[in-house]
C-alpha cells in the first residue's frame, strides 16, 4: 500500500513518540545517495550522512539537521562528530502490512514491512523507523 502524504494528525491509531538518540555524523561533500534500511536517500553537498546507534544510515537536509540535532563535546556546530537529536515530538503510527511512503512529497520512496512504524515528523514530512529501531530509540508517549 502507497500512502499518498498522509496525516497522522488524523488519524486516530497514531501515536506521539519523542526519540532519544546519540548519533554520529559526517558532512557531504558532493551530491549522492545512500541505502537506508527503508529505502534510497538522496543528499547534496553539506547534508548530514549520520549513522544512528542501531547502526542504520540515513541523510538529513543540512537546514533539517541544524534545526533537529545538537553538537556533542568536543565537536564544533557544523563539524564531523557525535551530536544528539533535540527532544521533539513526532507522530507515529505502527503499520501491520507492507507500505511506502515519500519522505517529501516527489521525495525519495521509503518502503516499511508490518510492524514498522509510519512517522510524522512535521507536515508532508515522514519516514519510517524498522520495528526494532523504533522501540530502541524512540518512546511512546502516554494517551490514545
């Protein structure tokens, strides 16, 4: 099933998560694309490549990054090194069959299996986080 920019604020099974993760990160310095577990990420030249503490690699627009994580000592705003993710909460939803969604709208296409979680991180802003990953670093927050 392909979900077309969906809104989880709609949707009565979605859930609010905060995730918590220490994460390292390096700067890109040409444009190119990366495999995530969920799918192709395509970055440009000052994106951030991070590698989280699953393992799992993925990509950030470098204007996304700034606004989403933090700089760890020793390392500089900016710089190579480990950086933390600002606590925010997102919207999430826990699928139960196979799926794909645009991290953007004409973004790149992830793909999810059942029991992988649909995460909204703004508006027209998504992705996804493999079920073992998401009860590693992200936490449910109490209500419906």
């Amino acid at each position: 099933m392909h979900l077309q920019n969906p809104d989880l604020g709609a949707d009565p099974q979605a859930r609010f998560a905060v995730k918590d993760e220490t994460v390292q990160v390096e700067f890109a310095a040409a444009a190119g694309t990366l495999t995530s577990a969920v799918g192709l990420n395509r970055y440009q030249p000052g994106d951030a490549l991070i590698t989280g503490s699953t393992g799992d690699r993925w990509c950030v627009s470098r204007e996304r990054f700034d606004a989403k994580y933090e700089p760890l000592v020793p390392t500089l705003p900016g710089g190579a090194g480990p950086y933390r993710n600002r606590p925010a909460q997102v919207l999430a939803k826990q699928m139960d069959c196979h799926f794909s969604v645009a991290r953007t709208a004409g973004g790149d296409v992830l793909r999810g299996a059942p029991g992988d979680w649909l995460v909204q991180y703004a508006p027209g802003d998504h992705g996804i986080v493999e079920r073992s990953r998401f009860g590693r670093v992200y936490r449910l927050l109490p209500g419906p």
